[in-house]
C-alpha cells in the first residue's frame, strides 16, 4: 500500500528544489572544483553573455583587420603619391628644357630663313644685272651703231664734201 503522505511534485518543484539547493552550496565558501562542477565550466567561451562578449571580440578583430587594411592602402597610397610628384618633377623639368631648345631651335631657323632669302634676293640681283647688261650691251651696240649711222656717218659725209 502507497504511503499516506505522498505527495505528487510537478516540475517547477524539482526545478525550483535544485536551483535552492544549488543556491545553498554555492553560498557556502567553496572553491573551483565545486564551482566547476556545480555551474559547469566558466570561461569566454561559453555562457550566453561570453557568447556576447566573444561577439563584440570578433567585431573588433574584424574592425581591427580592417582599420590595418586601410593604414596599409594610405601607406602605398602615399608611396604613390610620392612617386607621382617625383614624375611630375620630372616632366615640368622636361618641359621646361624642351621649351628652352624649341626656342633656340626657333631662332636657328629663323636666322637660317634669312640667310636663305638673302641668298635668294642677291641671286635675283645677279640675274637681273646680267640680263640687264645683256640688254645695256645690246643697246649700247645698237645705240653705237645708230649714232655711227645718223650723226658720225652723215657728219663725216658732210665734212668730206665740203
């Protein structure tokens, strides 16, 4: 036969009966291996509030990670930017001493333009006094030859008869 006083127990009783009993040892001074094995193992790795924790630790690894990543892009940044003044210096310095030879190159040629129309205008003279003394001569031939027929030879003519 059952026992009078039995009493049937529902589960927030052994619930509630475990977390007073647990409250109790916990109270008392124990030490880790009671703890350990009264509350399970303690540590950042578990636990939903370490699981919070390990959370916000990989956020900052990740942030981290990141922020490394981008010193290291603004140093090769910089290092480019660096070598890009040091082009630019370059070419400015270039540009500089081809603006400096096409300005000489541009006076040369002028002087050598010149040269060349002087030539060309003192062969034009040449020509022209060459093929106006051709002309002169030829004149001056004629002219002798007209002067000989209408005045020396007519004189001469009239001399001889009187």
């Amino acid at each position: 036969m059952p026992p009078k006083f039995k009493r049937h127990l529902n589960d927030d009783d052994v619930t509630g009966s475990v977390k007073s009993e647990r409250r109790n040892l916990l109270e008392d001074d124990s030490d880790e291996e009671e703890d350990f094995f009264l509350r399970g193992p303690s540590g950042p790795r578990f636990g939903p509030r370490n699981d919070k924790i390990k959370h916000v630790q990989n956020q900052v690894d990740e942030v981290i990670d990141v922020m490394q990543e981008n010193i290291t892009k603004v140093i090769e940044r910089g290092e480019r930017l660096d070598e890009l003044q040091d082009k630019s210096e370059s070419l400015s310095d270039n540009a500089t001493a081809f603006s400096n030879r096409s300005k000489q190159l541009r006076r040369q040629m002028w002087w050598r333009g010149c040269k060349i129309k002087a030539i060309m205008a003192l062969v034009a003279v040449i020509l022209l006094l060459v093929i106006i003394s051709k002309y002169l001569l030829d004149y001056y031939f004629l002219g002798i030859s007209l002067v000989l027929e209408f005045i020396v030879i007519p004189f001469l003519i009239y001399f001889q008869l009187t």
